[in-house]
C-alpha cells in the first residue's frame, strides 16, 4: 500500500495528550485509512489501538499491516492489535503492542508474546486477572451512557474499581478530551475513546 498522506503532523514540542485512540470500523481502503489518519494527526497521542470486530481474522492482519504502512513514516505513535494471541502471531513484528477483549483477558493462562499487552475491563474480577498476568494496562469502563452501551459505571464507581488496578487505567466510554480533567481527578491515567479522534 504507497503512502497517500503528504502532511507535517506529531510536533515533537507539543506534550502528548494522555489518550489511547481507538480506530472505528474503517474500511481496508487507502481512502477511509488515509482519512482517518488525516482527523487523528490533529491530536498528539503516542498509542492507537486498530480495532474492528467486524473482520475476520486475514482481513484484519491486512487492515492492520496497511494502517502500519500509512501511519508509521507520518506519527510517531506505537500501534496496538486488538485480536486474538493466534492473529497476533502474524503481525506481531509490526504491532508495538497486544490488546484483548475482556472475554479473551479472562480465557488467558499466560501471556504469549513478548510485547506490552492492555485489555478491556469492566468488572474488579477482570482488573484482577489483568494485575495477575503484569498487563501494561486496561480500560474500564463504560463510563458515561454512549451509543455503544447503555449500561454505565459512573466516575464514582470508576474510581472506586481503579483502585484495585496495580496497572495503568485509562477511562473508556462515551467520554471526550473535555472529560479528562474528571478522568485524572478519579484516578485514571487517561481516556480511550474511538470517536473523539475520528471526527
């Protein structure tokens, strides 16, 4: 896949917004992956995780080995896998990092790879089990009522559970960049959104 982004993006000076962006459903087109590199290079985050639960596994690895290709001569930022350990495998050189589905964390004896991992939480029995297998870090939530859940936990439920977390947590669910003061003042270590760095 060529490069289709000619832009000057990732002011090394500009601090680092503590964020972990997570990609829509995109399309594996060099359009819709150009576009929304375009709308991310707005914001100075250091972690995307390439998400969409929509692929099977071999078109996953090739949504992820294009955005691979666009992306890393343009951000400086580390690229997580959200798939299985076995998808992982193949694109494990090129990944900076693994992330599992909270069924998958809850499935998982013993970490595969030697990579960071990171996972979905939503519940102190699966921060636990991400503590017990030395994750890097998880999301918790849903924290706010959005589109995709219509269950929520709520900040005082949330700082509440991440208490628990021996790991980084970063805040997920119908939150944007204007919610990150409330994230740090309830012990988070940022938001994980996939909207907000998609518009």
């Amino acid at each position: 896949m060529e490069n289709h982004i000619n832009i000057v993006i990732n002011d090394p000076l500009k601090e680092n917004i503590p964020a972990i962006a997570i990609t829509p459903n995109l399309d594996n087109s060099p359009e819709s992956i150009s576009d929304y590199i375009i709308k991310l290079s707005k914001y100075s985050i250091k972690t995307l995780v390439v998400r969409n639960k929509l692929l099977s596994p071999e078109e996953f690895i090739s949504l992820f080995k294009n955005i691979h290709a666009e992306i890393k001569n343009l951000m400086s930022i580390d690229l997580y896998a959200n798939c299985s350990e076995d998808t992982f495998g193949e694109i494990k050189d090129l990944a900076d990092g693994i992330h599992l589905t909270s069924d998958r964390l809850m499935s998982l004896n013993k970490k595969k790879y030697n990579k960071p991992y990171g996972a979905s939480c939503h519940n102190i029995e699966e921060i636990l089990a991400a503590n017990k297998l030395l994750f890097d870090y998880c999301f918790l939530g849903p924290v706010k009522k959005n589109i995709y859940k219509k269950k929520f936990i709520g900040w005082n439920k949330f700082n509440e559970m991440s208490l628990v977390s021996d790991i980084r947590v970063y805040a997920l669910g119908g939150l944007t960049l204007n919610d990150l003061p409330d994230a740090l003042d309830n012990n988070a270590d940022g938001i994980a959104s996939i909207s907000t760095f998609a518009n």
